[in-house]
C-alpha cells in the first residue's frame, strides 16, 4: 500500500513538474529599441497593454470582446484597439505593464502569449510620444516561433524645438 501511494506521488509530482515547465516556457519577452538620429534615447515609459489572442492559424481577436482583428501592422488596427481599449479600460481588467526607456531600450519580460499595444504616456525628455504599435508574442520569424521579440521603433520621435529659458524683455531698448 506504502509503495503504491509512494508511485502515485512520484507520478503526481513528475505531471506537476512538467506542466510548470511547459508554462514557463511559454512566457515571453519584448525589447523594444529606441534611437533617434542613431543615437539611443537615454529616457521615458512605454507601457504594454495586452489587447487580443491569436488561436492556432494566427487569426486574432481581442481580448473581453472576442472580435476579429484584421492586419496587425496596419496604423487603422493599431487605432482601433488603442481606441478599444480607451473605450473598456474601465469596464475589464486589460494586463498592463509599464518599463522604463534606459539608453534605448526597454524591455517586457515574462509575458503570456498575445498582441500588445505598445504606447508611451510618458515622453522622453526632448521628444513627442511614440506613435503607438502592436507586437504579438509568439512571433513567426519565417522558420519558427519566437516568444522573446525584439522590436526597433519604426516611427520618426520627432524632437521637439527647446523652450525659452526666459521671456523676451517687453521694455528693452529696440535701437532707437
């Protein structure tokens, strides 16, 4: 009886061990690359809302709704679901997650599999915002799929033209 129940656990724990093993193996990560003139922009947030799923032929759909999601590279599909997910922010409870921009890169680690919006609230010092895109974990590289994505910016920063550090003098002399 001893060694039954002994036999029972040890194939208890084997199943448990692999099933751990095999979620851990489906996490994923997105690095994303930041540069502007070449140079890698030293600061900032980019936040990561997972918006939809893709089921077993690479069809997505988004998250809460289930709706189809056509072209994924296309900036309409980006502002649809970035206006999906400002339009239900408040009614579901979307996985978010924000990193910071460290010399040009920022990095989302330990993601299950889905399409992210990848936004920026937060500026970097001198730049406009980012323009927002989509990233799917696992990603088809042509041979095989990759949950750990790199991603370079494709969009143009845009700096932004320095302030004035003082208001022009109004009574200063104008030559006359």
């Amino acid at each position: 009886m001893k060694r039954r129940i002994f036999s029972l656990l040890t194939v208890l724990l084997a199943v448990l061990s692999l099933t751990f093993s095999v979620s851990a193996e489906s996490l994923g990560s997105i690095t994303v690359t930041v540069r502007y003139k070449n140079k890698p922009v030293k600061d900032g947030k980019l936040t990561a809302v997972l918006v939809g799923y893709a089921d077993q032929t690479n069809q997505y759909s988004t998250v809460f709704t289930q709706d189809p999601i056509d072209n994924i590279t296309s900036r309409t599909t980006v502002s649809k679901l970035s206006n999906f997910y400002t339009k239900n922010k408040n009614k579901h409870d979307f996985f978010t997650k924000t990193v910071a921009i460290k010399e040009g890169t920022a990095t989302f680690s330990n993601l299950d599999p889905g399409l992210y919006l990848i936004s920026q609230k937060t500026a970097s010092t001198g730049y406009y915002p980012l323009n927002s895109f989509l990233v799917s974990i696992p990603y088809w590289d042509g041979t095989q799929y990759q949950y750990d994505v790199d991603a370079t910016v494709k969009t143009e920063l845009g700096e932004k033209a320095p302030k004035p550090t003082e208001k022009p003098d109004s009574t200063s002399s104008t030559g006359r």
